[in-house]
C-alpha cells in the first residue's frame, strides 16, 4: 500500500530522508530486540537455578524440624516461638537495565533470628532456622528476578512490535511510495520531452 502524498521532486526528497531515518531506526530497535532477549534468557537462566536452590533448602530444612521435634515436646516448641525475635523490612529500589527500570529488593533485618537458648534445643532446630533464614533471603532475590523477568519481556514485546511494524509495514511502504514517486516524474520528464522535440520540429519544419 502506497503513502498518500503527491508524486513530486520535494515530496521524493522528503521521502528518502524519511525511509534513511526508518532505515536507522530499525537498525538500532534490533540491537535492542537482540540486547533485550539476551539479558531476558540470562535471567531466566538466574530464577531456574535459584528455583531449584530454594526447593532443595525448604527440603533440608523440613528434614531438620522433623527431627527437631521429636525431641521436643509441644510446650518447648510454642514458647520457642511465641515471641518474634527478628523484624524483616523490604526496602525497594530502581536501576535501569537497557533503559528499563528494574526493582532492586534490598532485606533489612532487626534482631537475632535465634531467640532461644541453644543448649537445651536440638541442632536441627537450629540448622532448619537458618536455612529458612537464608530461604526467606532467596524468595527474595527470587522475587527481584521475576518482577525485572516480567518488565524485560513487556519491553521485549513492544520492542519487537516496532521492528516489525518498520521491517514489514512502514519501510516496504516507504521503499514502494518512493519508486512509484520516481517512475511518475521520469514518465512525466519523458513526456515533457516529447512535447518539447514536437515543439521544436514543428517551429523548424517549413510552412
């Protein structure tokens, strides 16, 4: 489909200005596309490993408080955790990627995780506590990777819309509107040509 625009010298000009502009455009709108996807699959290859890591220490530490408490009786076991010890903030910040803004999650802590005595506690009971306090670290990390997961592919997705909106539509269009455009002015040079020999032979032709 050919651009709605008069076939003349100033509008051709104007066009292949247009078409060079386009022509860059997509050029670095692919760089990105290619920069985007790279940086995506990296850390998609980050929340895999980090998947895997979490659901091997929520086990372990599962393990450790199965043993904990068969050597411990109900009543230890609520007044080791009847009183928080240890209070978790999550403060959230920005950084760009790519021209992105990406969260960054940074996990304050106030308090000692263990509030207990530790001689009179199993050491799995210990072992499972920091796991988990090295876990709730992890779920953390795991979250800061799929919120940054989720903003590169939106970005990813918009990025590739507009190199194929110019790679397909607007380029080929322009490409199309431009030769059209040039074939219009060399027939209507031609035909100026003719008209001007006709002139000429008829002023040389005698009456």
């Amino acid at each position: 489909m050919l651009l709605k625009v008069n076939p003349t010298r100033i509008e051709l000009i104007r066009l292949k200005r247009k078409l060079k502009i386009a022509e860059h455009g997509w050029r670095l709108l692919k760089k990105k596309r290619d920069s985007l996807m790279k940086e995506f699959l990296e850390v998609m290859k980050r929340i895999k490993t980090l998947r895997e890591r979490i659901e091997k220490s929520f086990f372990s530490a599962f393990k450790d408080f199965i043993f904990a408490r068969s050597s411990l009786r109900e009543k230890e076991i609520q007044e080791i955790f009847s009183t928080p010890s240890q209070k978790i903030y999550l403060k959230e910040k920005k950084e760009m990627i790519l021209g992105i803004k990406t969260p960054r999650f940074c996990l304050v802590k106030e308090g000692d995780f263990l509030n207990y005595s530790l001689i009179s506690t199993s050491v799995n009971l210990d072992l499972g506590l920091l796991k988990i306090e090295n876990l709730i670290e992890d779920l953390v990390k795991l979250g800061e990777l799929q919120k940054k997961a989720l903003s590169l592919a939106q970005e990813l997705e918009k990025t590739r819309r507009r190199v194929n909106a110019l790679e397909f539509i607007y380029i080929p269009r322009l490409k199309a509107t431009i030769k059209y455009i040039f074939n219009k002015l060399e027939e209507r040079e031609r035909f100026e040509k003719i008209i001007l020999m006709k002139s000429k032979e008829k002023i040389a032709s005698p009456e």
